[in-house]
C-alpha cells in the first residue's frame, strides 16, 4: 500500500488498527503518534501549496459566455498552476430557439419552448461542466437565475427577472471565501446581450461593496477580437457608472494564434474549439470556431491604480510559451 495516494482518513484509520494478538508498546504508540503528526503535516502542507498560481473568479450570464477567455483561462490554470473559478448566474434555457440540430443529439424537441425551458437547464449544466473540464475550470457556482429572454436593457433583468438581493449575497459569499486575484467578467457595451450587463455590473457593485479590510480582486472585462479588426473604444454604461474603464481601449491581451508543436502548427484556438463544441445544444456557439485571435481585457476604473502593475505581470507570464520545440531526426 502506498500512502502518499490513500486518503487521509483511512491512513488514520490504518495507523490506529491494533494488533489482534498482541497489545502495542509504548515504542509501537510513541511511533504511531509521530507518524499521525508527519501524514497530517503532509498533507496540510500539500493542501496549502498545491495551488501557488493566480486565483480567478469568472462571472457570466450564461453557460458558454466563458468561451470568451477560454485560451487564458487554459494556459493559466494548466501551466501556471492557476485556480479558476467560474458564476454562471443563468442556466441559459431561453436558447432554445438554437437546438435545432441538437434535438437529434439530446433525443428531445428542445426548440419547443416548453420542452425547452425544461430539460435545457440540466442539458446546459453538463456540458459547461465538460468544457469546464478541458479549460480547467475548478468549480462552477450556477445561480439558477431565469434566463428570460434576449433584451440589450439590464433593468428588465435587475429590476423583474432576477433575484438580484440572493445573488448579491451570494457574489459576497464565494469573494469572501475565494481570495480572488482577479475576477473577470464580459466587457459591458451598449450592443451586447442585457443578461451580460447585469451580470457584470452585479460583479462589479460585489467587489466594491467588500469591506476596505479585505484584498479586491482586479477586475477585467473581456472580449474577442480578430487581428485585423480594430479595437473597440469602451467608456462606461451611461446609467452605470460603476462600469466605467479606466482606460477606453483594451490594456491586456491573450494571443489565441500562440504557436508551438512541431512545425509550430498547433495554437490556442484547437482549445476554444474544444470548448466550444461541448455547448452542443447552442448551434450558433459553433459558428464562433477559429473567429477570434485575441482574448482582450480592459481595467475597470474601481481597481487600485497599483493593480495595473499586477495585471500587466499576469499576462507577460501568459504571453511566454511554455511548449518545448518538437523536432524529430530526418524530418524538417
């Protein structure tokens, strides 16, 4: 048996096992307590370093928003020893009007609102869970929040759809507990879907909101962008000052095109698909495969002006690249 893989409850219970024959020595109980004293240091002491990278806590409206940072999230959590975390406020059961070529996957009429409204939820639940599982996402909060219908104004969200006072204690409760280094949310403008605005302005109001005692985290929204596209200028949502950016332009990047592997073949973007294709019951997810090259963030005016430094260095890290080069003899 080998104890460094046997939990440590049951290397207790091995450890504190009699003799049936025989009762044990002082030297056999003095050896027992020290070995009980070393394991439970152990592995106290395995708990408390198997994560020494950045914590971040991601908050979205819906299952498959977090395709957004997938790349980051990926290399952050699989080669910098990063802990991601992810709010899903809405289970996303008003996409039903896109499962047309699901309803064959899922055996289920899901564009029937009906039928829809209620097997979505579980059916989106499983497969965030599954691209959860590839970017290396550590847990999902779902918030079971009603995902109404698609509106650009958050104050039909906040004002009648969502239980926005449960929600806010629970964003206190997981920035509370979490340690955050950063949390990231979807850039908020004028144009995009009303559910991402107010998830993201409740993100924002539950970092504020954190007593001056405790550490907040950096806050960054983020979008996707073509190379050859320009970048979009973003200032604040007029009746929600709390989104204002600090700078109009985005300040940090993620390079999707990153190459590495042999003939530098492979990049970024084979993950984001990955993810992508497990939200199998949004068809239109999938028209999103290989459409952006860089994941872009921007720095809300509520973080400390000494937290750039911390953001900057973040993704500086992201940016070097950590695959060996692969040659092999006689191929070019």
């Amino acid at each position: 048996m080998c104890f460094f893989h046997t939990p440590l409850p049951k290397m207790i219970a091995i450890l504190k096992q009699k003799p049936v024959l025989q009762r044990p020595s002082m030297i056999q109980k003095t050896l027992t307590r020290l070995a009980l004293q070393f394991i439970v240091a152990l592995f106290l002491t395995t708990a408390a370093t198997a994560q020494t990278g950045s914590r971040v806590l991601i908050v979205d409206a819906h299952p498959d928003d977090e395709t957004a940072y997938a790349a980051t999230v990926y290399k952050l959590t699989h080669d910098f020893n990063g802990l991601v975390d992810l709010v899903v406020v809405t289970n996303g059961e008003a996409g039903f009007k896109y499962s047309t070529l699901a309803e064959k996957y899922y055996n289920l009429k899901l564009t029937d609102e009906t039928v829809g409204r209620k097997y979505l939820p579980g059916i989106r639940h499983k497969e965030l869970e599954a691209a959860g599982k590839i970017i290396g996402l550590h847990h999902i909060f779902f918030l079971d929040q009603r995902d109404n219908r698609y509106t650009l104004d958050p104050h039909e969200v906040l004002d009648s759809n969502w239980d926005v006072p449960k929600v806010k204690a629970k964003l206190k409760e997981i920035l509370t507990e979490g340690h955050y280094d950063f949390v990231f949310t979807l850039v908020p403008t004028d144009s995009t879907h009303g559910h991402h605005k107010a998830a993201t302005i409740l993100a924002l109001t539950a970092v504020n909101d954190l007593p001056a005692s405790t550490p907040h985290p950096i806050v960054l929204a983020g979008t996707v962008r073509k190379k050859d596209a320009p970048q979009v200028a973003f200032h604040a949502l007029s009746e929600f000052p709390i989104t204002q950016i600090a700078d109009s332009l985005p300040q940090y990047q993620f390079d999707r095109t990153q190459s590495f592997g042999f003939r530098h073949n492979l990049n970024y973007k084979v993950i984001v698909n990955w993810e992508i294709a497990e939200h199998k019951s949004q068809g239109t997810m999938q028209l999103g495969m290989n459409q952006g090259d860089l994941e872009e963030f921007y720095y809300y005016s509520i973080n400390a002006p000494e937290g750039r430094a911390k953001a900057k260095a973040l993704f500086d890290k992201l940016a070097t690249k950590t695959y060996p080069e692969l040659t092999y003899p006689g191929i070019k």
